[in-house]
C-alpha cells in the first residue's frame, strides 16, 4: 500500500485516534515525548517560533502541542480525512492537503520549526528521503531546526519482537529502521542531526500488563538515562549542513 493511501479514510482516522487513548502506551509515550519535543525548543531557542510547519500532520496531535507557542501554524498532510480531523483539533492552524514530496512543487514559505512524527519509518526510504530533502528546503536559515522520530528503533525491544510481528503482519511488512540509515538520509537531504532523544523501554503489551504507575515512573527513568538510545522512539534534531 502506498503511503498516501494508508490514512486516506475515516476509519484510519478512528484507528489512530484510538491508538494514542487515554490510557493507551501509545499516550503514556506521548507524555514522555511532549516533554523532550518542548525542551528540545527551548534549548534551540525556538521555543515561541515565528513560523511553524507540522509534516504528515496527521491528527494534529503535534500540531497541537506547538502550534499555541508559535506566532503562525501549519500543517501539511495528503490524507484529507486526517486534515479534517487536524482543523477541528488544531482550529488556530492553517492545514493544507498537498504533496510536497512531488518534483517541482512550489515552496509555499519558511519555517523556523518544522516537525514530522511517525513518517520517516511508515514511508518507504525513498519516500522519506524526499520528504527530508523537501522540509530542508523550506528551513529558515541556520537558526531553523527539524525534528523528527523514528518509532522503530532496530536496537530497541521492537528488534527482539520483529520476526513475531512480521509473521502476524496483515498488510505492511514491519519495519524497523537504524541510526546509521536515519544519519545517511538526512546526509543526502543536506542536513545534519545535532541531537537524539529517546525513550520506550516497555512494549505496548508488556505495559498493558503491568502496573501503570510502574510503567509510567520506568518510562521517566529511562528516557532521562543514557540507556535512551534503546528506546523504542527516536526523536532526531537536525539542521541545514
């Protein structure tokens, strides 16, 4: 299935919403993740950033995080049904249906802060790599950053879980994706990764069954540890090179 075609519809939309619950690990992550997204601003001094662009939307789950700290929002995705969803969450941003990924698409502006979350690792590399070289395009200057995860980390747990996972896959392969792939996509993009942060120590079913407050007090531990980089989720830094 081709990525555009992945979250086109209203179900896929409900699918996604579902996964990241209250309750859900997806969510627990999340709460994680949101603290390091806004410490990641902050230390890069774009914590109130003039303009602001969140890449494969989504949801707008990002998107509403950042979008209230910037003076203008956006949001880019090619799934209409996602957009929808993303206006009524996110009604301040200005949320566009396009593929900037496509050669010869116009670059609509300049962005200090660019987001793209849960995208490198769902689109296939040369996908991913293009939409890198098309989100380094439209950075700023040297100030501007892009931050992004790759959610399935190869030294993580997930790796211990591929070949199950692969097996029970009913539509896409599971998909795993190194540092080292990430650090060369974003070479031939024209950026350079300054920073990792990382966290995800459980897997979803591990910490379903777990104590709650076990999995919640673990999770803080080890994203502040220097174990981070086996977590699950990657959360890359990166700049014009």
């Amino acid at each position: 299935m081709r990525y555009v075609n992945h979250f086109a519809t209203d179900e896929a939309v409900a699918r996604y919403v579902d996964h990241y619950g209250p309750g859900t690990y997806s969510s627990l992550l999340w709460d994680v993740e949101r603290r390091q997204l806004l410490d990641v601003l902050a230390r890069s001094g774009q914590d109130h950033p003039r303009d602001y662009l969140d890449f494969a939307t989504g949801t707008g789950r990002v998107l509403e995080l950042i979008a209230p700290r910037a003076r203008r929002a956006y949001g880019i995705d090619t799934s209409a049904a996602m957009a929808t969803h993303a206006r009524a969450r996110v009604p301040t941003a200005e949320i566009s249906i396009r593929d900037i990924t496509l050669p010869g698409t116009a670059i609509e502006r300049q962005y200090d802060v660019v987001t793209a979350f849960r995208f490198v690792l769902n689109a296939r590399r040369e996908l991913a790599t293009a939409a890198l070289t098309a989100l380094r395009r439209r950075l700023r200057d040297d100030r501007s950053i892009l931050v992004f995860n790759n959610h399935g980390n190869v030294m993580s747990h997930r790796a211990v879980l591929y070949p199950l996972h692969h097996l029970r896959a009913t539509e896409e392969p599971v998909t795993l994706l190194r540092d080292r792939t990430i650090r060369e996509m974003c070479r031939q993009a024209g950026l350079i990764t300054e920073r990792v942060e990382g966290c995800g120590l459980w897997g979803g079913r591990i910490a379903a069954a777990a104590p709650h407050g076990l999995v919640e007090r673990s999770e803080d531990w080890f994203a502040t540890s220097k174990l981070a980089r086996l977590g699950s989720n990657q959360m890359y830094v990166a700049r014009l090179a």
